[in-house]
C-alpha cells in the first residue's frame, strides 16, 4: 500500500513540475503571421542579423523572466507545503536545468517551424494547435507516459516530444543509469539540430518565395 | 406576415449567404480543409485522454467507455450543428468591435438573421461535428440501442433542443457585448468551462455543480439527459424523470429568454453606440 | 410649400462615457451602480434640406458629424430632438428607412474582403430585393461613371484605396437610393480620384435627383459639388447658408508667401501686412474685402523682383479656419 501511496505521490509532483514548466515554456507561434499581415516582415529582412535568432533572443527573455517569476516560485512553495519531492541529488538537478534548456531549444523548433508556415498557408491557427495536440498528449502533459499502451510508448520513445518535458522532469525526480541520462541527451542533441537544421532551410526558402512574389 | 414569398425570399437570402461564405472560404482551400482537421484533432485529444485513463479505471459511476463515448457525441454532434447555424452568435464581439455591426443596422433585413448567417465558420462545423458523428456511429452500436421510429424522433429533438441551449448562450453572451467591450471570460465561464464538466455523468459531481448544470447553465440537457435516455443507467435514479424529455423545451424556454435580452441589448447599443 | 424632405429638430445626442473606477471592489460598484460622464456631442441641431439638394456638411474633428449622421440614417437614437427623413422617423421603422438611402463611410467598406467586387454586388441585390432589370441598368451605370471594369473581378482586399472607395460608392447606387449620407468619401483619394468622385455624385445629384448629405474635411470637395453648406461645431450649428454668402460675411484672412529675387529688408504694402519673414522669404497676410489677389500680386511684381510665389489657402479654407477658431474660443467661454 504505502508504494502506491508513494507512485501516486511521485505522479502529483510530477505532473505540477511539467504544468509549471510548461507554463513557463509557453511560445507565440503567431509573430511571424503578424509580421506579414502587417508588412513588417520587410523591414526584419533588412536588419542584418538572423531572424529566427532574433525569434529566440527575445523569447529566451521572456521565458527566463517566466522561470524566474512564476516557475521558481511555485516550485519552491510546493516543495515546502504541497510536499512534492525534491530533486533527488544535486548532480541531477544540474542534468535537470541542462536537459531542460535543450527541451526549450526543441520547443522553440518546433514553434518556429510552424510560423514559418504563414508564408504558406494565411492563418497558422490549424497548424499550430494540430502541433500542440501532438504536444500535449504525446509528451506528457496531459497524461502520464505509463498510461499509455506500450505500442504507442515505443514510437514516441524515439520522438523529440519525449525530449520536451519528460527526459528533464524525470531527471529531477530520479537518478538514471548513466547509459540511459547519456542517451536522453544524445537524443535531446540530435533532434535539436535536425529542427533547427529544418529551420534554416526553411527560412531560406520562405525569404526566397518572399522576395520572388513579393509577399 | 410571413407569406409564401416573404419565407422563399428569406430562404434564397440564406442560400445567397451560404454560397458566399463558401466563396470566401474556398478562397484558402488549404487553410479551410486544415482548420477541419485541427478542429477535429483537438477535440479528440480530450478524448483520448479520457480513454487512456479510462483503461486504468475500467469506469465512471457505472458507465462504460461506449456509454461514455456516446455522452461525448451529443456535445459534438449538437456544437457543430450549432456552428453550422448560428457562427455569427460567437463571434458577435468581433462585430461589435470592428464597427461592422453598423453595416447590419444599414440594411434593410432583420439583424439577428444577418448575425447568424455572418462568416460561417463551416470547417469548424466539420471538425466537430465530424468527431460527433464518429463518436456516436461507433457508440451507439455498442450500446445496445435498437432504433425505432420515435427513438429516431427522439434523438433530433434533443439534438435540436441542444443547439438551441447552446444558441441561447451564445444569444446571452452576444447580448453582453452591447453593454460590455469584452465579453471574451464571459464565454469562457458559461460555455467552455461548463462544457468541460458535460464530458462526465454529472453524477459524479458535488450537488451544487450538478444543480448548476441542471438549472442555470443548462448543460445536463444537452446531453446528460438525452443519453439517459436512450441509455438508462441508473444514476438517473437521483434525478426527475420528466427531465428526461425535457431538452426541447428547455433550449426553446431559454432561447426566447435571450430573445429578450437581445432586444434589451440593441435598444441599448441604439442609445450608447458603443 | 411642401414639407421638408429630410427635417431635423433640436437634436441632441449625449455620448455616456463610462468611469471604470480600478480593482475588485471598483469592479462591482460599477455592476452596481455604473457611473457616467456625459459627453454632448450633438447639442441642439436644426436644419432642413429639400428634395434633390446637395448639401456639404462640415465641422472641425469631433464636432458631432459622423454622429448626425448615424441618427439620420437610423444607427443611434438621438437623445432628444426629432428627425424625419422623408416622413419617417429613421430609427423607428429602421427596415424601410434604409431600403430608400445609401451610406457611404470613408472609414469602413460594406464590401465582402475576400471576395471580388462583383460577388458584393451580387448579393446587395438579394439583400435589398433589387429586380433584375433595374439591377442590370443600374450596375452599367455604375461601372460606366466610375470605371469599375477594371478591376471588378478583383478581391477586394486587393484594392486601391481609390478603387475601393469607387466600389463601394457605385455599391451604394444599386438599390435607387433617394437619399444618400456620404461620411468623407474622398479620405485618403489622390487628386484625379477626388475629381471623379465628386463629379459623378454630381451628375447622380442632377439626373437622378438624389438628395445628398456630405461630409468632409476638403473643402474643394464642397465647393466644387455644393452650394449650401452646414456647418457644425462642438455639436452646434455656426454656419447653414450658401457658399456664396460666406464669402461676403466673413472675409477670411489668407496667406501669400513670396520669395524675393534679392535682399529687401521692408516690404512697402498697402492692406496687407508681412507676419513672418526668413531673409527673402515673406509671409503676408491681407483679406479680400480689403484687397484683391492679383492686385496684390501686381504690387509686389511692380516693386520688387519675385522669385516665387505661393498662395497658401483658397480663400473657403480661410474662412472656415477662422470660424472653426472663432467657434472653438466661443464655445470654450460657454463651458
Ligand atoms: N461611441 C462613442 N462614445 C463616446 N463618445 C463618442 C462616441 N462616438 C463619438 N464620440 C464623441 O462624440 C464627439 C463627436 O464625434 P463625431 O464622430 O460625431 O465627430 P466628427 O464630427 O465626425 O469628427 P471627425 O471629423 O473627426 O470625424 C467626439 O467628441 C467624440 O469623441
Ligand atoms: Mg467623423
């Protein structure tokens, strides 16, 4: 009895980190509609720095300013009353924070991906939530991983959905064999550089179809 | 009043309107086919969620996941039918906003018609009636219903009278928008959120949530009631029997109420030109 | 003598403008008990307009036109006061009063965005019954006078401002209005687009006999399609009368700037002053009751050696400067 008592407690802290965290990590897949709606998107091609950087300097911002402000906050007032587990040592708290900010980087991916779809389609509205119902079932959010049928857990094992939320949050609350900590962020790396390699050559292309139709 | 000619006059109005939004929607085939399946995708998330965990739970106060499945459709089926007839209720905030409300006041047909048949949102309509459909074409074979003629019946009087439930608070919140600049957490608080509860028996709720969905946001009547009706379980046991037949009636009592406060709202939009 | 076609009464319109006061606590007193200013922006109006006049309606920014104009054409009701417009009371029987008018704002277009002009078109013909014959008769006219073929296939969000502004006037004409309320037709049009605009709301005025009421800011849009005027100020009427009789009563104070070919400290003028001066560049003003143009202009040409001149405003736009200045210190006194 007093194990599930435990597994059920494991799960509560457990889901309050990742809604928090993906509070936190909340991103406007819409700037680059605006942009184009309103023509500025002429004026961002002149700046001479990359735009997609720009993307992510300003959210990167925005979402430390959230971490710091709401995230931190709750996770301590939660460790101390709502009794939720601490990470369980310091080495993993360290692999948490930095698995985390790869998790950001893919999520940011992934949002760019799709405004960059407003040089395609004229509202990224659809695209957007199809991505976030992806999101949001696949890794995580809204259930448990562990109820999901085992099939379905092999595919999205390999996703980069896992690489998200679940890989950093599991690190904090338990120590892994370093075989598979060492494999989460391999997989964590390799698909931070394939989303932003997509990025870029989409980006190229977009510009391209921008400056041949002349937006 | 309403002469054979008045009515075929209203109707081509209709067809004209329809034809039109369509036009516009065709106009971004793709952005009109992907909001269908986005539509479709997002409700069914809530869906899948509800199954998985289901298959822990084995089931709700004594319902199935079918009978669960087949409570679910009658949201679905009765919103998107809802959409398909009445966008214009939805969205009204944006008419007011944007100042194209006026353009209504200038022509010389009635304007909550002209609101209803604004900006159709048709590929929303498929997305979530599409879901319905899906739902309640595999429920209800599983459930052990045997259609007869007055079931059928039945069946489109409560869906009817769901739309209309549905309607009437959209009417209510449009009305707000005439006294209010945002309207937007109103809808929030009386539809979406109810709404979330509807996916449970309400049964399983504490009693005031219940008497809420019961006698003030009447969700329990979209399709509690209705599915008790075909379904019988017994936690109906709790409940009057009468509100069993009961969702026609109540979604034509409430509409004419927000009937009223729209006729209250343009009098004042009249007077205040918001 | 007949009745007048449009009438308007004493009318009045109060704009309540609501005082949010801040937090929880504010939030409910105001469900409670809502607080208002009140906001006159129509304050007592009367005036009347025949069958077939064209009249301009002007006014500095805010002075209650558009909202006159919302009343006569059935979208507020006034606060006090009365309207008729050609016998019916516009915000009582709302379906047949805007069946006989056409609007026309500037600002907004009653045109389908995604869609082209002519799928509008198309369905103001369902929405105001139009039959089929007078539709066909009246889209030709249209799209003959205001060049329309060009681009009526195209979506409308596509548009130029001036073509838009033309789609949507020749919208306005498909239903036989008797009467038209024009809110700044010509905001934003270039000067060959203004041109077309005004002349064809003319030739509508004199063949058609379409009674018009027109608001805008440009003065040569009044004097080159109306010959009375309105105008009103801070929600009050200043001015209703010819163009003709402005001229003689107020004689504006206008501008000529010249630039001279050489230095000249003190320029010698009679009935006019200098009231600016930047080495050669003179800034004189001087009225038409007291001297004419061009025998000002031939003064300086036979004194001095002039480079260049300009002549700042046409002599209406002085007079309704200083009427709206006048009109603005007046009613700063009242309140
Ligand atoms: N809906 C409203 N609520 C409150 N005040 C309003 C509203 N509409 C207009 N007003 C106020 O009423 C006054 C008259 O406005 P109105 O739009 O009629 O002026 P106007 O003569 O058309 O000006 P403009 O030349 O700038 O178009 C203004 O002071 C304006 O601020
Ligand atoms: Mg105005």
């Amino acid at each position: 009895m007093r194990g599930i008592v435990k597994v059920v407690e494991k799960a509560t802290g457990f889901f309050n980190n990742l809604l928090g965290l993906s509070n936190a990590f909340w991103l406007d897949d819409f700037i680059m509609m605006r942009k184009i709606r309103s023509g500025d998107i002429a004026t961002e091609l002149l700046k001479p720095v990359s735009f997609g950087g720009l993307v992510l300097a300003e959210n990167a911002g925005t979402i430390a300013f959230r971490l710091l402000a709401n995230f931190l906050p709750a996770l301590l007032v939660s460790l101390l009353y709502i009794r939720i587990l601490p990470p369980s040592s310091a080495l993993n708290l360290l692999l948490a924070v930095a698995s985390a900010g790869l998790g950001f980087l893919i999520l940011f991916g992934i949002s760019y991906l799709v405004s960059l779809a407003s040089f395609w389609v004229v509202n990224v509205w659809s695209i957007s939530t199809i991505k976030n119902v992806f999101i949001n079932v696949f890794s995580g959010l809204l259930i448990p991983m562990w109820f999901m049928p085992e099939p379905v857990l092999r595919v999205i094992r390999w996703t980069p959905l896992v690489s998200i939320y679940h890989f950093p949050i599991s690190l904090y609350l338990g120590a892994f064999e370093s075989a598979v900590v060492w494999r989460g962020f391999g997989l964590q790396l390799f698909w931070a550089l394939i989303i932003f390699s997509a990025g870029a050559g989409l980006w190229r292309k977009a510009v391209k179809r921008l400056v041949v139709q002349g937006g | 009043m309403a002469s054979l000619d008045g009515i075929k006059d209203r109707l081509t109005l209709l067809a004209r309107y329809v034809r039109l939004t369509m036009k516009s929607w065709f106009q971004y085939r793709l952005d009109a086919v992907l909001r269908s399946g986005a539509v479709f995708l997002r409700e069914s998330a809530g869906i899948i969620v509800i199954y998985l965990s289901l298959r822990r739970f084995g089931d709700i106060n004594g319902w199935n996941m079918a009978e669960l499945l087949f409570l679910f459709s009658f949201i679905f089926l009765s919103y998107g039918l809802f959409i398909l007839l009445f966008t214009g209720l939805r969205d009204f905030e944006q008419l007011i906003q944007t100042g194209q409300f006026d353009r209504f006041l200038l022509r010389p047909r009635n304007l909550l018609g002209q609101v209803i048949v604004w900006d159709a949102d048709y590929f929303a309509a498929i997305g979530q009636g599409g879901l319905g459909l899906v739902l309640f074409i595999g429920s209800a074979a599983r459930v052990g219903i045997d259609w007869s003629i007055g079931k059928t019946l039945a069946c489109a009087c409560f869906l009817a009278g769901a739309v209309l439930i549905q309607a009437a608070i959209f009417l209510l919140t449009a009305s707000a928008s005439f006294f209010f600049v945002k309207t937007g957490n109103l809808r929030e608080i009386l539809y979406y959120n109810a709404r979330k509860f509807a996916g449970y028996p309400i049964s399983i709720f504490p009693k005031l949530i219940q008497a809420v969905m019961i006698y003030v946001v009447p969700f329990a009547f979209i399709n509690y009631f209705p599915s008790q009706y075909f379904l019988g379980r017994p936690d109906m046991a709790q409940y009057w029997r009468g509100f069993l037949y009961l969702s026609p009636l109540v979604g034509l009592g409430l509409f004419g109420l927000a009937l009223l406060a729209w006729r209250h709202g343009i009098n004042n939009y009249a007077s205040t030109g918001t | 003598m007949p009745m007048a076609f449009i009438k308007v009464e004493n009318l009045r319109k109060d704009y309540r403008i609501s005082r949010r006061s801040r937090g929880f606590l504010g939030l409910l007193a105001n469900l409670v008990a809502p607080r208002y200013t009140v906001k006159p922006a129509v304050d007592g109006i009367d005036f009347s307009i025949d069958k077939g006049e064209m009249v301009g309606f002007i006014g500095p920014n805010g002075a209650g036109k558009s909202t006159t104009v919302k009343i006569l054409s059935g979208i507020l009701h006034p606060t006090s006061g009365s309207v008729t417009v050609d016998g019916l009371v516009p915000y009582r029987e709302r379906k047949r009063h805007v069946q006989r008018i056409g609007v026309v704002l500037g600002q907004k277009s009653q045109l389908w965005w995604d869609l082209p002009v002519y799928e509008s078109y198309d369905m103001l013909r369902y929405i105001y019954k139009i039959d089929k014959a007078r539709y066909r008769a009246n889209l030709a006219m249209v799209q003959e006078l205001l060049g329309l073929a060009e681009f009526f296939e195209q979506p409308v969000r596509q548009l130029s401002l001036g073509q838009r502004m033309k789609a949507d006037l020749g919208a306005a004409f498909l239903h036989d209005p008797d009467i038209l309320f024009l809110d700044e037709p010509t905001i934003g049009l270039d000067v060959v687009a203004k041109e077309n605009v005004r002349n064809f709301l003319v030739q509508m005025n004199r063949e058609r006999g379409i009674t018009m009421l027109f608001t805008t800011h440009d003065m040569q849009d009044i004097e080159k399609t109306c010959r009375r005027m309105i105008i009103i100020d801070h929600g009050r009427k200043v001015y209703d009368g010819s163009i003709r009789d402005i001229r003689a009563m107020y004689s504006g104070e206008r501008e000529l700037v010249v630039e001279l070919a050489e230095e000249c400290l003190n320029l010698e003028l009679e009935h006019a002053r200098v009231v600016h001066q930047d080495g050669r560049v003179k800034r004189i003003k001087f009225r038409n009751a007291d001297i004419a143009v061009q025998d000002l202009i031939g003064h300086l040409n036979r004194h001095y050696a002039i480079a260049d001149l300009e002549l700042r405003d046409t002599e209406i736009e002085s007079i309704i400067r200083e009427i709206y200045r006048d009109g603005a210190v007046h009613s700063a006194g009242v309140r």
